[in-house]
C-alpha cells in the first residue's frame, strides 16, 4: 500500500539527499496545518523530499515538502481518492480513485497526471508486488483483488484475482518482493489474507480470522515474513507470519490501534487512537519496548489530545524522520513531521543548592535518564550563567556514573543567580537532552542615598537632588526616577549616569507638583541592587488683588485698601489650574486687639486657574471695622492632591463714609 524503502537504482539519490540533510542544522519536531476534511493514506517521496497525503472527501492530493508546508494540490477529477503507492524509483505516483473506478497515475517531479486506469468497481487500495499493480475493489459484498500489468505494453487490467472479500480489501506488499497480503476493513472479527504473486495471479497463501477488529492499518515487514495489524482491538499490535499467517510476535501500545509504518531498517513505528495515551510508539527492530513515544498535544476544544488518522504513519526512506497525519475536534487536520524518531529520549535533571556564598566551592548533582540507559562515562557538557558572564562560561564537563548519575562542583566567582546547565550532545541512538538549576550566590550591600526626603519647595523652584552610591564593584551607574503626583504625568527617568568621583549623581528639576523620586542601582556581581526614595513637596503659586477700593495706603502695620460704603470688595485670585482644583477662601475682622475668623468658603478657580470672589451686603454697618481676606490651596481639600498646602498673603481693607 505504501512505499517504505528504495532500491539500488535510487540508492545513490538518498544518500546524496541524507548527506545534505545531516550537514544542515538539526530540525525540531514541527506541525503544518493540511487543507483537508479527511484523510486516505500518506506516502513519502525520498528522492524529491515530498510527502502525499490524499483526501477522500475533497477529492485531492495534498503535497507537502518534508517541512510539512504545502507546495501543490492534486485536484483533478479525484472524487473518493484513497490508497496510494509510489514507485521503487519514487518517479511515479499511482491512486486509487473510489468514485470514479479507476486508478490514476502522476508524475512524482511535475505533479501532473501521465495516465488513468480504468479497474472497475470502487477500488480503494494499491499495492506493488511482483511486476504488478494490485488493487483492492469492490462494493458491498462484491469485494475482489485486481491487478495492472505494469509489464505489458497494454496494461492489461485483470479482475476478480481474488473474490474472498465482503468489500474492498486494504492491500500493501514489500517493494522488490512477490508477498501480497490483504485485510478486510471495517469488520469483526477481521478476516486476513496473503498470496503469492510471482507468477502473475494472486495465489494463496494463507488466511485468518485471528487479526483482531476494525482493521485501521496493515504493514509487511521490508524482508517481506511478517505482516504487522492494527486493529482497534486487541490492545496492541499483532504480527503474523505471511507464510502461514500464524502469530509472530505483539509490538504492545494501548487502546484502538490503527497504524503502522515500518522503516527500511525494520525499525516500526505504531499508532493509536487515543486522547489521552501517547499517540505514536517506535520500535527498534528485535525490541519489544518503545525506545520513544509520541503524546500530541490538543489543538482543538476537547479535554483530549489531537488524534492520530487511521494509516497516519509513514517514514522518509532513510528513517530521519516519521510523519505523522493528525486531526482535533474541530475537523482541523494537519501534518506533523517527528525528527530523530528512533532516538531514545534524554532526560537531564540538575540539582543544585539553593542558596550559596560567592567565592565558596558548591557541589551541583544530577543524573541523565533515557529508555535505553547511557552508558557509565557519558560526558555532559557543563555552563555557568551569571552576571559576569551572561552568555555562559564552559566549566569541566561532567561524568556520568553506571546508574547515570553525575557530580560536580565550582565555586562562583559572581553573586546574585547562577544558572548550572548540563547537557548530553546525543549519540546515534539517543536524543540530546539537556537540564539546569539556579542558585543564589550572596552578594554584599550596597549604600545608596537620595537627599531632600520630606522637604516642601515653592512652586517652580530648581531643586537638585543628588544621589549618593557608596563601594560597588563594577557597576558604577546610578538612576533617578522622578514620579510626580497625579494621573497625567508618569514615572520617568530623569538621570541616568555614572557616579563621580564621590559617589554622586545629581540632577536638578523645576519642582511644580508634589514628588517621590527614586535613586536605582542595579547592582553587580558583587553587590547587590539598591534604592533609595525621597518624597518632596511642591507648594503652588497664590497671588491675590483687590478692586473697587478708591485709597490703598500703609497704616495699623500693613497696606490697607479703603472702600465706599457703597462699593463692594472685588477679590482676585490666582493660581495654577488642576482640574477640579478649588480655593479656600478666609475672611477675619478685627476686634478688641485680635481677629476673629468667620466660616471660610471654597470657591472653584475657572480653567485660567482664576477665582474672583465679591463681597457684598450693608457696608453702612461696617464702617471704620477692620477686615482681612486670605486664599489657599489645601492640599486634599481644595479638590486634588498633587501640591503641598500653600497660604496666600492677607489682604486688609477698610470701610469709610
């Protein structure tokens, strides 16, 4: 059903291919998303890097380059497009076309269709064995095995080569070999069967109904003995001899088989339907453990993973990678291309102490794990990350120990974390793997002082603020955040620099809100960061004028303003505008050698930070009294917070006849 290996004639194409490969950089297991609603079968073209998937439901070939990124779609008139098989020299692409009775034949390096055969009823699986195109066929109770003279200048299409099937049979055979074996899909118990075909017809060999239920998949081995199932039941994957299709062997995963693909090498990979099982086991040959698995992750809205399509696998003719054709619970399909699949995973852990004293030897522990156990002496390589060397220094490489364990120690120069990361390089049967742990190395105090805590400035004044930063190590730069008060005006860096000769850094800034200024430094590897905080005040500006007086003069002490009784006061106030900001307006009259205040009031300032405030009534009862007029901000009271409280000067004034 699906090609797996080449032969001699393309041998030097692979390898020149697989030399190409090996001297790039290694590849991460990666996932494309394929533009299909269902899948049939997947093949992989070795000699062009390319990987076929067909797709039922859209009646299409999906190509991709061995990234898994889509290069071109096979659309034309494919309607039911199932099986698919590849040449030996991967030149020549041959699919069974269900709808349409027919097996259509590609180009594998141009994408265009060379040729159609026209096979009967509802063929949906091919195979090549024997100098012959054999296909399974059939509807309901009409299912046979065909074949296509391959050798013949005609193509001769021959029917009912076998006639055992209640419908069409899934078929695949070993390239080069004269070994058929079909399965019937969809059936319980599943009915297996294999033939020779070296003289032209399909000759029996054998038959069983011992191959499970619900056939998903079927695979001979590249020696062409065995023939591995997967059906959804039993709970693994049976092996049958072809020669008599007696059992040869299990190859345990877990629920619902339904794949197998198996590497020119023998190495085989199998398949599950599972969501919450790892997905995919590969098999070295000769073991019955995994030396890895695969557990895909959900990409769609179910609590269970992304599952794995029936006849999802296949491998690259060299066994550098298995690809793999997967779907969520929202019909999203996609291709995911699995690297070094025959490498056992690494597991590196790394223990380190918590906390350290710089310039002390610590001993950092660790142990490396794989399925396949590493042998006593693997070298890990060993890197320190700290502040004196960001981009990690190579310390002595580790050792490992016969039970994989390893040690080893160092005494950190630098303070602050110290990140200890030991890494296995990988070797030809094993993943590199890699792990790390931090420490934390003391680090002395640093003294780091902001001057100006707690004083009050006027409003507009040049006030320098000066940091002082005592003994460091190498790191001599010291910050000065200004973060004045209100919404609007954000935190911001003012000075940055390094600190003189004595230790200051200083910077000089017009003061017209409250603020809290904030000295930074960052530290070294010596010494650790510091801050230092100072909150200041900032006054406003209040100025006030009076109109309507005819007189001002000096008298009792201070300038007096006089007034008609006729006339009233106008006060004038001014200051900076904040919004919702209002001013506290004060009114005291002088009695018996003291003044007495009446209730003050808080009068809004206008948008030009302005506030006039007239006082009116029966100035005939006031004259010759004494009275004086104040405006200020409170701070919180006048609205806002973002000055420090401020009293304007008093004015007098007077009443005369």
């Amino acid at each position: 059903m699906r090609m797996r290996t080449l032969t001699a004639a393309t041998t030097l194409a692979v390898l020149f291919s697989s030399v190409a490969l090996a001297a790039g950089p290694a590849f991460a297991d990666s996932s494309k998303t394929l533009p299909v609603r269902a899948t049939g079968d997947i093949v992989v073209d070795g000699v062009h890097q390319r990987v076929f998937v067909s797709d039922p439901l859209n009646g299409k070939i999906v190509v991709t380059d061995y990234a898994g990124t889509v290069v071109k779609q096979l659309t034309a008139n494919l309607s039911g497009v199932s099986g698919l098989e590849l040449s030996a020299d991967s030149g020549t692409l041959y699919a069974a076309v269900r709808d349409l009775d027919a097996i259509a034949v590609f180009d594998t390096a141009t994408g265009t269709e060379t040729t159609r055969y026209a096979v009967g009823d509802k063929p949906e699986s091919v195979a090549l064995a024997g100098g012959k195109l054999w296909f399974g066929y059939g509807a309901a109770a009409a299912g046979g095995i065909g074949s296509v003279d391959l050798t013949s200048e005609g193509h001769e299409v021959t029917l009912d080569q076998s006639r055992d099937w209640y419908a069409a049979p899934l078929l695949d055979a070993t390239p080069g070999s004269d070994i058929l074996v079909a399965g019937a899909l969809g059936q319980s118990p599943v009915t297996l069967a294999s033939y020779d075909v070296s003289s032209g017809t399909a000759t029996k060999l054998a038959s069983t109904s011992e191959a499970g239920s619900n056939l998903g998949d079927l695979q001979l081995t590249p020696d062409g003995k065995d023939v591995v199932v997967a059906s959804g039941s039993p709970n693994y994957q049976q092996v049958f001899r072809t020669s008599d299709l007696n059992e040869d062997g299990t190859y345990d995963t877990d629920s619902y088989p339904n794949s197998v693909a198996i590497a020119p090498d023998g190495t085989l990979a199998a398949g599950i339907d599972g969501s919450y099982e790892p997905d995919v086991y590969v098999f070295r040959p000769g073991s019955g453990e995994p030396v890895r698995t695969y557990d895909f992750p959900n990409t769609g809205t179910s609590s269970g993973s992304d599952l794995l399509a029936d006849s999802g696998l296949a491998w690259s003719p060299d066994g550098s990678r298995l690809f793999a054709v997967t779907s969520n619970n929202e019909g999203v399909y996609a291709l995911r291309v699995l690297t070094s699949p025959t490498k056992a995973v690494t597991t590196v852990t790394v223990d380190a102490p918590a906390t350290a004293a710089r310039g002390k030897k610590l001993t950092v522990k660790g142990k490396a794990t794989s399925k396949t156990a590493l042998p006593a002496g693997t070298k890990l390589t060993v890197t320190r990350t700290d502040l004196e060397s960001p981009q990690g220094k190579a310390l002595a490489s580790a050792v490992t120990k016969a039970d994989g364990t390893f040690s080893f120690t160092d005494t950190p120069p630098a303070g602050g974390k110290v990140t200890y990361k030991a890494a296995f390089a990988g070797d030809a049967g094993h993943a590199a793997g890699s792990g790390s742990d931090a420490v934390t190395v003391s680090r002395a105090k640093a003294s780091l002082t902001l001057n100006n805590n707690g004083k009050v400035f006027a409003y507009g004044k040049d006030v320098k603020f000066t940091a002082h930063l005592g003994t460091t190590y190498k790191n001599r730069t010291v910050e000065i955040w200004s973060d004045p008060y209100g919404p609007d005006k954000p935190n911001k860096l003012v000075k940055s620099g390094k600190a003189d000769a004595h230790g200051n850094v200083s910077v000089t800034l017009d003061l017209k809100r409250d603020a809290r200024l904030t000295a930074k430094f960052a530290g070294d590897a010596r010494y650790q960061p510091a801050t230092a905080t100072s909150t200041v005040g900032a006054q406003v500006s209040v100025s006030s004028s009076v109109g309507g007086h005819y007189q001002a003069k000096s008298t009792w002490g201070h300038t007096y303003y006089f007034f008609h009784k006729s006339k009233d006061p106008l006060i004038t106030t001014r200051m900076p505008y904040y919004p919702g900001r209002k001013q506290k307006f004060e009114f005291e009259v002088y009695y018996q050698g003291r003044w007495y205040p009446g209730d003050p009031a808080y009068f809004a300032l206008g948008s030009d930070g302005v506030s006039k405030v007239r006082i009116n009534g029966d100035h005939g009862k006031d004259v010759g009294w004494r009275f004086r007029v104040r405006s200020s901000y409170i701070n919180a009271s006048s609205g806002d917070t973002v000055n420090s409280t401020t009293h304007g000067a008093w004015k007098y004034f007077t009443f005369t006849k």
